[in-house]
C-alpha cells in the first residue's frame, strides 16, 4: 500500500477516491456531500460554497498531486490557481479553455472528418419546434440542458449558454485514457437520462450502463474520435465523451476531461484499473495495452436515486444502507447520506447498482433497488 496522497476535488469525489484507494493512494477529498461511505475511508471536506471553497482544501491539504472530477472542468481559472500549487495530474487549464469550446471540438472533429452536433451563439432563425437545444457553458451532468421553444417564450439565451442542434439516438459516453497525443478507447456505456420533463432537469444524468458490446466499425469511430481529440486539445489522462449514436453515426455533443460517472461501471465491469492508468499517462505518459470491453457476458449499471418528494433520512434507513452487503467488494449503495440529512425534491439522494446477464435484467434490478429505497426514505417497510 503505497503512502502517497492524492488530492481529489470535484461535485462528488467518491468514485474517483475509491479508484484512486484501490490504486494505493491515499486519497484526501473535497466534494459538496462528503457522503458516509466517503468518510468512512476517505479524509473528505463538505464544500458549501461550490466550487470556490475547493482552493482552500487544496491550500490545507498533506503534500501530494491533486485531481478534479465533475464540474471543475467549468472553471479553468480555478484549476489554474490550484495548479500553481501542487502538481495537478489532468488537464491543464489552457486545454480546459478550449476542449470545453464547443466550437472548437466542432472544428477538431469537422477536420477530423468525424460529426459533431451543430452549435450556434443566439436563437436567431431556429425553429420553435423541439429540434433545438439550449446548454448552459458550464452545465455539468446534464443540468443546464433544456429543449429550446418548450418553455423559452422569455429566455433567448446569453453569453452562458449556447444552442444545439438536437440528434435523436442513443444516448451513451465513451471513456479514454490519453497521453502524448493519443488515445486509448476503455470502454461505452449507455446513459441513462431523465427526461419525463421538458423544462428544468429534463435531461439530467441518471446513471449508465454497460460496457456495450461494439461493432469493429463502431469501435474504430469511436476510436477515431478519441485520437482525434487527444491530438487537437493535447488531453492527458481520463477523459468521456457524451454522443448521441443515430443509425450508423456517432455524433459527439460534449467533451469532459478527467474522471467521468461512468468510469466506475467500466470498473466493476472488467476490473480496469482507472485512477492508475490515469497517473501513468498523466506522469510517464504510458497508455494500457488494451482494455476488456466487456466481462463475461454480464452487464453492469448504477441509477442515481432522486427525491421523490422532501425529505428527512431516519437513523434507521442510514444504518440500513450502511449495512448493505458488498459483492466481491463492491457495494450495493454508494453516496450514502447520513442520518439527519435532508433533500428537497428532485435532488440527488444516493447511487443503486446492479449487474445482470443481459440489459433488461440490469434495468430491472436496478428498478427494483430504486423502488425499495424509495419506499423506505418515504418510511414505508420494506
């Protein structure tokens, strides 16, 4: 057990401070949860004031590399100042600036002869009709991502935001690891996303499945897609790109560089080693030989629990999911809230997981779990 420490800030750490565990790292934590099941194992600061209070955890933590998982990406400035601190494994500030543009991976991809969602500035000549989409600059996990002419009959968009053109397929991402201007396809998972509602959080992440089993034309599209990026923005280390797959095209729609929500599914899939691979690209610039795409036949997934309605977690149901039995060292709940929290509707409460011998027994596992912790946060039995 190695004794160095990794620092890891973000929206939610936990994912990315149990990969960096089983690596060896000792990781030191800044999240907006600071979960139980984080605690548990994990120095870890609750973070209130998102994401400035990040740079003081950074400035109080031991000595070592730091990391960012989801959202930071959104703030270039802030990974800078942090950088200048302590050796920062990812993606540097200035690539942030332009991985994150969306024109500028529309022109990457373009010259790459690969597609890419049509982007424009304002609203000016789009139709009303559902074809279009408005994405706030710095949405994360699909939260500033509204059907434009739905409910925009006031809002025509701004600086923040910027319209997409919106592709009907499936929805899935696709995690890399790169280095030295390449890339290194890890595995695709189906996204899962909520969109019973047109407005505010109507395409929401809600989790992933996978590892989805590939065609070789596929895997060499996505594959492309991948080196083409690492080459243009000079991407180092873990990175995800959300796309929409219609027919036979895969139309990239975001980028995100460092540790995305799906990695963990690809990890309990097939055992892949992502905070590893992620430090040896980062310092040695060394990419795996290869990665499983898949584990014997088997799907895996986790879904994100959301708030029915508001509510109050007993100490009864927190101890419950503490004691929820591990399978091969996984556990079956994760981002655990702690006795006394509170969460208002629609807000995220904590993460089921599942695996199955095909994707409809997945989802209907991962149904079921939803189902019964729904029923027990609203204090019904089991």
């Amino acid at each position: 057990m190695r004794s160095e420490t990794l620092v890891i800030l973000g929206a939610s750490a936990r994912a990315a401070a149990h990969s960096a565990r089983r690596a060896g790292f000792r990781a030191v934590c800044g999240d907006s949860f600071a979960d139980v099941d984080l605690r548990a194992w994990c120095l870890v600061t609750a973070i209130e004031d998102y994401p400035a209070e990040l740079e003081q955890v950074a400035d109080a933590a031991p000595p070592g590399a730091w990391l960012y998982t989801g959202g930071l990406e959104n703030y270039p400035d802030l990974v800078e100042r942090i950088a200048r601190a302590r050796p920062l494994l990812g993606v540097g500030a200035a690539e942030l600036r332009q991985v994150r543009n969306p024109y500028r991976v529309a022109e990457a991809l373009g010259g790459g002869g690969l597609a890419f969602a049509e982007c424009r500035a304002g609203p000016a000549g789009l139709p009303r009709d559902g074809s279009w989409l408005i994405k706030g600059r710095r949405s994360s996990g699909g939260s500033q991502v509204r059907i434009w002419g739905i409910e925009e009959a006031d809002r025509g968009g701004g600086s923040d935001s910027y319209f997409q053109l919106r592709i009907r397929g499936d929805s899935q991402s696709a995690v890399y690891v790169a280095a030295n201007g390449q890339a290194r396809l890890l595995g695709v998972t189906e996204q899962l996303l909520a969109v019973e509602r047109p407005s505010e959080g109507a395409f929401r992440y809600a989790g992933s499945l996978g590892p989805l089993p590939l065609t070789l034309d596929r895997q060499r599209q996505f594959e492309r897609i991948g080196d083409v990026l690492a080459r243009e923005f000079m991407l180092t280390g873990l990175f995800g790109v959300d796309c929409i797959v219609a027919e036979e095209t895969i139309w990239p729609v975001e980028v995100n560089p460092r540790y995305t929500a799906s990695i963990e599914v690809l990890e309990r899939a097939s055992g892949l080693a992502a905070i590893a691979w992620h430090v040896a690209a980062c310092r040695q610039g060394v990419l795996p030989q290869a990665a499983s795409m898949a584990a014997a036949g088997r799907w895996f997934g986790k879904a994100i629990l959301y708030a029915a309605r508001d509510l109050l977690v007993s100490p009864e149901v927190a101890d419950e999911m503490l004691g929820c039995p591990q399978a091969s060292g996984w556990p079956a709940v994760g981002d655990l809230p702690a006795a006394g929290a509170r969460f208002a509707a629609n807000q995220p409460v904590l993460t089921v997981f599942a695996d199955g011998a095909d994707r409809e027994s997945l989802l209907e596992s991962l149904s079921q779990r939803q189902t019964y912790w729904h029923g027990r946060l609203a204090g019904r039995g089991d």
